[in-house]
C-alpha cells in the first residue's frame, strides 16, 4: 500500500530541503575558500586569522608551517603571546 503527499507536503519538503542547502552553503562555501587562500599562500609564513560566529564570539587562528604547529585562541591578547613566545 503507499500513501501519496499533497502537493502542500510535498512544497514543504522542497522548501525545507531547499532551506537546509542554503544554510550549508555558506559554510562549505568558507572552508573551501579558507583551504583555497592557504595553498595559495603557502610558504614558511606564520599565516593568522580571525573568524567571527553568529552568535557574535571571535576566534583568532595561527598555523606555523615550519613547525606545524598551531592554535586557536578567543582574544587577540592570547594571539599575540603565543606569536611572541614562538619568536624566544
């Protein structure tokens, strides 16, 4: 036996689906972009950046490839110790 949607249902299912992509986009759309900028930029250069969330909290990443080390750290305070003490 099978049931079929209402045509209502079935525009619900669309639109949701259709609103669970593009949600997504911009994300998947910044990760690959942030991936792309690093390839381009590679070398032995401490690479730093910020990142912002919705909810308005910031974030301050670095990766060192000489070492291969790297952080992720809430205030630009921290950044900047943690850049210091790489340089001592």
């Amino acid at each position: 036996m099978t049931t079929s949607q209402t045509p209502e249902a079935v525009s619900q299912a669309s639109l949701n689906a259709s609103k669970n992509a593009s949600t997504r986009f911009p994300l998947i759309f910044k990760t690959v972009w942030q991936r792309l900028f690093v390839w381009l930029t590679s070398g032995d250069e401490l690479r730093v950046w910020k990142t912002s969330e919705r909810n308005g909290e910031t974030g301050w990443h670095a990766y060192d490839p000489t070492t291969g080390r790297s952080i992720c750290v809430a205030s630009d305070a921290e950044m900047r110790e943690w850049i210091e003490q790489r340089y001592h």
